[in-house]
C-alpha cells in the first residue's frame, strides 16, 4: 500500500511538472509568446526609426516656413505647387505625385 501512495505521488507530481512546462512554453506569458512579442518589438522599432525621419523632415519644412527664419525661396516654390500658378510668361504644368 505505501508503493501505491508513492506511484500515486509521483505520478501527480509527473503530470503537475508536465503541464507547468507545458504552460511555459504555450502559456500567455510562455516563451511562443515572448518570442512573438520580441518580433513585435523589431517590427515597432523599424516603424519608429521611419517616423523619426519623416518627422524630422516635416521640422526642417516647418522651420523653412517660420517667421524667423522664412527661406524666401522654399515660399514661392509652395505657394506655386500648392496654388499650380506661375509667374507671367510662364506655363504651369501640374504633376500628380
């Protein structure tokens, strides 16, 4: 009768280790989920790295445009793209981009 205790015992200690390893593995916090998490975070990265140039670009746009520092040139090329106007004698030709 005390082998049959024991079995009993190790047999319910065997299934409790396999379904905590188990749920390692698989579990919401497991290692497929940190696996997964770790492609998220290399996806947002490259993300973020593109937004930080297309912010930095749209700053240096912004800071051409300012009242102090208004780079007379960048001016009359916007207000021309954006109104599709030109000077006298000139021919505008709009482009989609």
């Amino acid at each position: 009768m005390a082998r049959s205790g024991s079995a009993l015992v190790s047999i319910g200690l065997g299934a409790a280790i396999l379904y905590l390893g188990a749920h390692a593995v698989t579990g919401r916090q497991g290692l497929l989920a940190y696996v997964d998490l770790q492609a998220q975070e290399r996806t947002l990265n490259e993300r973020l790295a593109e937004l930080s140039v297309e912010q930095a670009a749209l700053k240096a746009r912004a800071a051409r445009l300012s009242p102090k520092t208004l780079d007379l040139d960048y001016l009359d090329e916007r207000a021309r793209v954006l109104l599709a106007a030109g000077g006298e004698g000139e021919i505008v030709f709009a482009l989609a981009n």
